[in-house]
C-alpha cells in the first residue's frame, strides 16, 4: 500500500529541510493520489526535472515507494516550466515540489537503482 500523496509530500519536505536544503510546494494536486513531480534547482540556474517513472517498474515491487526517472537534466528554467506545463494539461491533479540541492539521491528512489532501506518511507 502506498502513503496518501499528501503524506508523501509533507515527509519529502521535512526530510529536505532536515538536511539544510529548502523546498516548496509550488503546485497541489490530488491529496489521495496525486502524480509527484520534482523540480530540482541547482545553484547555477539551472533545473532538472523527475518525474513519477513508468508503471512497469512497480510490476515487480510491492513495497509501496514511489520510484521517480529523471525527465530533463540540468537544462534552463523555461524548459522544465514547458515540460510540466504539458504534464499538467495531461493530468490537472498533480503535484510540483521544487527543491533547491545539488544532490537528490538519498531523498527520492530512482527507478533502476537497488532501493535503500533508512526507514524512513519504508514499511
């Protein structure tokens, strides 16, 4: 069973701030199950962009994590507001977290990566 997307967001941005970084939640979408979007802001300017990844990599996993692939990779700010500007007139309940960190790897699990057991969005 997956964490409500509400729970999900607010336990993402804990961690964010718990580690120095900021975060804010610049668009909320459907409490229950809202799609994640999350928009990384580096300190030269530019922005990478990930995104929920597709549903065939939660086929083989139960565990109820949210698994995420990156979309655009440190490209400039008007190229990410395009990209979820299109997701969001594909699917209006969405979520956009921006995060402002050079380094989001022990804060969200990549699909294709050997998922990491810190107890913290673990059952």
């Amino acid at each position: 069973m997956r964490l409500r997307t509400d729970i999900f967001v607010s336990a993402l941005m804990r961690r964010v701030f718990a580690r120095g970084d900021f975060a804010a939640v610049e668009a909320k979408g459907a409490e229950e199950a809202g799609a994640v979007f999350v928009r990384q802001v580096f300190r030269d300017g530019t922005e990478s962009l990930f995104a929920p990844a597709p549903q065939s990599f939660f086929e083989a996993d139960e565990s109820g994590r949210r698994l995420f692939e990156a979309r655009l990779e440190r490209v400039g700010s008007d190229a990410v507001a395009e990209a979820i500007g299109r997701e969001r007139r594909f699917d209006g309940d969405l979520w956009v977290v921006s995060i402002e960190t050079d380094d989001l790897g022990d804060i969200l699990d990549f699909a294709g990566a050997e998922p990491k057991d810190d107890g913290f969005f673990r059952r």
